[in-house]
C-alpha cells in the first residue's frame, strides 16, 4: 500500500481509538451557543460528526478528481490511436511530408521567387529562359513553337 494511504489509516484509527477511550466525554450533554439561541448537545458527537462529514467530503473530491483524470487520459488515448492512424495511411503522410519541406523552405522559396519576378537569375539557375534561348527555341522548331508556319 503507498504511504498516503497507510497515514490515512492511522490516522482515522487514532480518531477512532481517542473517541472510544472518551465516549463518556464526547457523548456529555453540554450548553452550546449557536449565535441566535442555545442548543443541550454532546459538543464530542457533533464534533465527530463534523469529522466523518469532512472525511465523506474528501472521500467525494478525490473521488471526482481520478474521474477527471481517468476520462482525459482516454481522450488523450484516442486522440493519439488518431494520429497514428494518420501516420500509417500512405496518402495523408505523403500530404504531411509535402507540408512540412514546404514549411521548412517557404523562405529559400520566397527569396527565389523575388529574385526570379526581378529578373536576377544568377544564383538560382535560371529558373525562366533568357530571351536568346527562346529565340533559339524558335530556330529549331521550323513550324514555330506551336507547329503553325
């Protein structure tokens, strides 16, 4: 048993074993102010009545609080087996793979677009044909580009 559970123990043994030592005293009637009146009571069976109330109280938090925990856990659970299930299908991690290299270069990507629309091909390959290459496209396709004389 952990060690929480075992202090619990002891400790509602200690209140039970001091109650049953003194019942005479907790169970003696006694005059208690209650603020609008007075009330002939035994202070001790209030007093352990409170107790057990507050334990109850507590047992019902902890009780709430594992419940919590235990629904998101399988929330979690199955928001995993989704992805993973995400991950084994071919299509979607091809998709996946295709959005993260263009994440990834999005800027390289821009710059070479920049530099491609200005016309300042020099480092990026030539990406679009330079006019003498067009004309020489032209040259060898004696009927035009589009086959028309």
């Amino acid at each position: 048993m952990p060690l929480r559970t075992i202090l619990i123990l002891v400790v509602l043994g200690a209140i039970a074993l001091f109650a049953a030592l003194n019942w005479e005293a907790f169970a003696a009637p006694t005059t208690l102010r209650l603020g609008f009146g007075t009330v002939e009571a035994p202070l001790g069976l209030i007093m352990l009545g409170l107790t057990a109330l507050l334990a109850f109280l507590f047992l019902v938090f902890v009780t709430y609080l594992q419940t919590s925990v235990l629904i998101e856990g399988r929330r979690h659970a199955r928001e995993l087996e989704a992805q993973r299930e995400l991950l084994t299908d071919p299509k979607p991690r091809v998709i996946l793979s295709y959005d993260n290299f263009f994440r990834r270069n999005y800027a390289s990507f821009q710059t070479r677009i920049s530099k491609d629309r200005r016309g300042d091909s020099s480092e990026t390959g030539s990406a679009r044909p330079r006019p003498a290459r067009q004309y020489r496209a032209v040259r060898k396709y004696p009927g035009g580009l589009y086959g028309r004389s």
